[in-house]
C-alpha cells in the first residue's frame, strides 16, 4: 500500500499579496520558511499545504501553459471538516474576503457541502461527513 507522508497543493495566483491578505481573512496561516517574493506556504492542516505560487514562478514547474482557473477548472480542492457550523464558519470568511459560490450547496443529511472560488477562479468545497449516518445501499 503506498501511503504519503504530506501533500503540497501548488496553486498558480495572479497577485501573492491579495491571495495572502484573502486567505488570512480566512484564518490560515503561512509557513515563513517557505515564503517570499514569488511563493507562500499556506498550512491547512497537519501535514496538508498549498503553496500558492505566482503565475510567472509556478510556469518554471510546467511545460504546458498556466491554466487560467477563471475560465476553466484544473482541480477542486475538498476540505473536510469536523462539524456543519465548521462548514458554514469557513464559507462565510470565504465570502467575507472576496470568494464566490460557484454552485449551490448540497444537503443529503449525512454529507454537508459548500464551495468557493478563490480571488484567481481556483474552486474549493468545504464539507462534513457523519459516517455513521451514512446510508448502507
């Protein structure tokens, strides 16, 4: 079984401050070790990262253009969290800092999902499951 250790989310932004001073409003915090001109290192959880990187900076890892996430979707990041009102309290910093909603929130009791999309079109879904609640067919 293969089994990692952390994982990295490398996340192209058009403006590194504004994406800083958006996802700070959101409470997250940066690792300084990992952070200057060009790059930061959100913590979202214990070993969970994103590395937000400028567009000129995250082309030096690609050979094919930066996708502009306004216009297409690279990826959803899902964030699972421990309660509903966790869900709602990250999606109302979300919003409160400049985020969208880029689609309605789904409800199948067991499973509670919001989303946002990022100042640079980046879409992410907070959400909480109850196992236990789950339904078994």
């Amino acid at each position: 079984m293969t089994k990692i250790n952390q994982i990295f989310i490398n996340l192209p932004v058009k403006d590194l401050n504004k994406s800083i001073e958006f996802f700070t409003k959101m409470g997250f915090t940066f690792n300084a070790q990992f952070t200057d001109e060009n790059a930061t290192c959100m913590i979202i959880g214990e070993n969970m990262f994103a590395m937000l990187l400028t567009e000129k900076y995250f082309s030096t890892f690609i050979t094919k253009p930066v996708a502009d996430a306004k216009k297409a979707t690279e990826v959803i990041t899902a964030l699972a969290v421990n309660s509903r009102d966790e869900v709602e309290s990250i999606i109302e910093k979300a919003f409160a800092a400049g985020g969208k909603q880029y689609k309605d929130p789904i409800d199948y009791g067991w499973m509670y999902n919001r989303n946002f999309e990022d100042l640079d079109g980046h879409q992410w879904e907070i959400f909480y499951m109850d196992m236990s609640a789950m339904p078994t067919e």
